[in-house]
C-alpha cells in the first residue's frame, strides 16, 4: 500500500551566499555586511561549534549517524534557535519532504536538535552556509 503525500512547502529564504565546502565540512561564514544583515533578518538560526584554537570558526552543527547495526543512516542537526516551526518548513522545502511524512524528519526532546532520515549532511550544509550561518 503506498501512501500518498503532499508536495514539499515552497522555499521562503533564498540562500544569499555561494559556500565553499571543504573536505572536512567546513566552510568560512560570509563576512560581507550585506549578506550578515540579511541572515540576521531570519527569524531562526544555527550556532556554529565553539572552542576552537586561536579564535577560529566553528563548524556548522551538522552530523551522520548510524546505528541499528549500519542500516539507520540519520543526519543530525544541533544548535537550532528562534522560531522551529520556520526551519522545519524550510528544512522540508529544501530537501524535498512533504509535510505530510512526519518520519522523514523528527524533532528531539531538546526542541534544539532534528533528526532526518538519510545521510543529507552536504545538502543541509550547503543550504545553511548559503542562508549565511
């Protein structure tokens, strides 16, 4: 029995920036003023890693899981704040996922951590550093 779902939500927040992602998953944060305005002007946000050597910049707070013995591939997401329901909807609109299909995409006890089924971490980078976080 297959189970029909709607269509993804449209995007709201066009990404302002190109990244450059390197091998590791890391990439520079925007420093142009304009771009920083316009990431401040979205009403959620992710905190990048802190403590890093010599002042430098974090990562963006996104990981692989696996577990079930290997057949459970999640990509995680920490350090979510400001309005949830906003990045879920943007979340889902970027990867595809209808709103309908509430496995796909699950939110933690924490309220600050989601978990998505599949390995998307390149794909949740790159859409976070292009919104400038």
């Amino acid at each position: 029995h297959l189970v029909k779902y709607s269509a993804p939500p449209a995007i709201t927040y066009n990404a302002v920036f190109t990244p450059n992602i390197l091998p590791n998953g890391w990439c520079a944060p925007p420093t142009d003023d304009g771009i920083i305005a316009q990431r401040n002007e979205i009403p959620f946000g992710v905190r990048r890693t802190g403590n890093k050597p010599n002042g430098a910049v974090g990562f963006l707070p996104v990981y692989s899981s696996v577990r079930l013995g290997g057949t459970k591939h999640t990509t995680i997401i920490k350090k979510i704040s400001g309005d949830k329901d906003l990045f879920l909807n943007e979340l889902r609109a970027n990867l595809g996922v209808s709103p309908d299909d509430s496995n796909s995409i699950i939110t933690r006890a924490s309220g600050t951590t989601i978990e998505v089924n599949g390995n998307r971490v390149r794909e949740v980078k790159t859409w976070l550093a292009g919104l400038g976080f």
